[in-house]
C-alpha cells in the first residue's frame, strides 16, 4: 500500500522521524552536527564539498570575481530562505495544511562592507540586519498561517544561528603540498 | 598590454577596486546590500535565486527530504568557508603572496536540534560552535601566512555575521494564487 503525502512529504515518513526523535535521543544528537570542506580553486571561486554534493561559491565582477557563482553572503541569505521553507513546510504539513505556493525574499544589510576592504574599523563586515518577507498561499485560516510562521521562525536553526552568537574556533595549519 | 595576475586575480582590478573603494563611499555602501529569493519546490527542497545563478536546497532522508542538495545548516558552513577562502586570498594577494592550496574542514554543532523537530524547549536550534580547520600552502614564511589568517577572520563578513547577533526582521503576506 502507497502511504499519503503531503505537500510532497511522505506522512508515515515524518510519524516515522518523530517517533524516532521521541525515543531515541542519540538519533537526535546525530542530527546536531554538520560539516563541510571548502577547497580554493582559482581567484575568488571555491568548490564546498557536503556530503555527495558540491557547490560553487564566487563573487560577481564588481568585487574581482568571474561571477561563476553568488558568493559567501548571498549563500546565507540562500540558507536563511531555505531554512524557513522547510520550517514552514514540516509545521504545515503536520497541521494536515496543504500549501499551494510559498515564497520569500530576503534582504540583508551589511554594516560596515569597508572593514572587509580594509578601510578603516568603524563597524563591521558582517549583516546587521536581515528583512526576510514570506508570501504564502495555503489552505488554512490567516491566523493559522500566522501561527505557524511564528513557530517557524522561533525554532528555525539557521534563523537561531544569526540570530545568537556563535562561538567560532578558527586554526590555520601551514602545510607543503607536493 | 595584459595585466598581471596573482592568484587567478587580475591585480589592474584589484587596485582599481581599492581605488574605488577609498574615493567613493557610495559604491562602497552599495556593496553593503544583497538579496535573495527563495521558492518553495516540493517537499523539502527549496529552489534560491541569486541575481543569474540559481542554488538548489534540500535535505537528506533522514530528515524526510530526497537529498537532492545540501541543507540549510550545511550551506552555513560553505558560506563561512569560502568567505574565509576568499578573504585569505583577497589578503594574500595584496601583499604579493602566491597560494599554491588553500582548503578548510568546518564542523558545526548544533546546540539542540530537538527544538526544530518540536521536542522541547531547552536550548535552541542554531549553531553552538563552528570549528574551522585552515590548511594553506603558499609562498611565505609561517608568522605571515598566520599575520594574513588572523586579519582574515577578523574582517570575514560571515565570521562576523555569526559571531555576532543580526536583527531580523520576518514579515509573513498571506496571499491567493490563481
């Protein structure tokens, strides 16, 4: 027998994840940790390598790049984007909401791109700001929508990422390659 | 004439951009704006669209999707890798430095997935801590490579982007599509 879906999830796929969640607290624990690797190819262009998947990461010509991909910033935005659909999707999709169609646009304001560019200190590179608007059309009352967005955005792990402080432990090894 | 290059980077274009950069603090601030859309596909894959590239998000079976790319928290790790890649290589260059191989291993810690998935409430779905493993083989001595590291960091735009909190700012438009 087939088993029902929902907005493309498999239902006794997702039973299946929560009651594993619910039981098994090391299955849980697995899912806390993720990893990459990020080799430099060629000027401003690097590949990351993510499990079986690799993606181009450049920078456009107004900062010296081939533009042969968006770059590191524009990539969070991609993740923050991406981090609320499947938010969205998952909190729905367990409402027994069916969505017909879910957008966002996202803006992110750096506060100081110069300190990158090695002019001066006032401020910092990194977004101070990031206005993320959703569009949604699903069948469901507004305020559930509401509902569910709320919830979304509150346990959104990439959301959470920006919005705290993450404690970042960088180490350089000089190596000779042959 | 062609111009020199270091690096894969046309150095006439790294000067003209530094140039730019100190005489004109309009285009600096436009540097300081980027955008992203993203669309919900089906399931939990996710299509970004970054002025002409388009990125595809997802997650693995795990966590119900069908792989068909990295996920969100995954796409963090890439970004702040190759944001370091280039500001390494950014830096370098600028004082003459040829890289011959430049990789970076990021490992992330979540600090309670659980969040997300809806079991509880303690602690929160982001990143706790992200490690990042620099191995560099370029033409100078070890006290600069970890001189042009250290400057690296301090001036990462997603470094500072994570270390740092960013407001957001989610806004959710409940819409009818024909």
């Amino acid at each position: 027998m087939m088993s029902a879906t929902l907005n493309g999830l498999d239902l006794e796929q997702l039973r299946l994840i929560d009651q594993t969640a619910r039981s098994n607290p090391e299955a849980v624990a697995a899912l806390n940790r993720w990893s990459a690797r990020v080799r430099w190819q060629n000027g401003f262009t690097a590949q990351a390598l993510i499990r079986n998947h690799t993606l181009t990461l450049g920078e456009p010509a107004e900062l010296a790049g081939d533009d042969a991909a968006p770059n590191a910033v524009e990539y969070v935005l991609a993740a923050l984007g991406a981090c609320l659909i499947v938010g969205f999707v998952f909190n729905a999709t367990r409402r027994g909401i069916a969505i017909k169609n879910l957008e966002l646009a996202l803006d992110g304001q750096i506060d100081n791109i110069g300190v990158f560019l090695g002019l001066g200190q006032t401020g910092h590179p990194g977004y101070r700001e990031v206005t993320v608007k959703a569009y949604v059309d699903a069948d469901a009352d507004e305020a559930v929508l509401r509902e569910v967005w709320a919830e979304t955005v509150k346990t959104s792990p990439v959301g959470n990422t920006l919005a705290r402080q993450v404690s970042l432990k960088p180490e350089l090894a000089v190596v000779s390659t042959p």
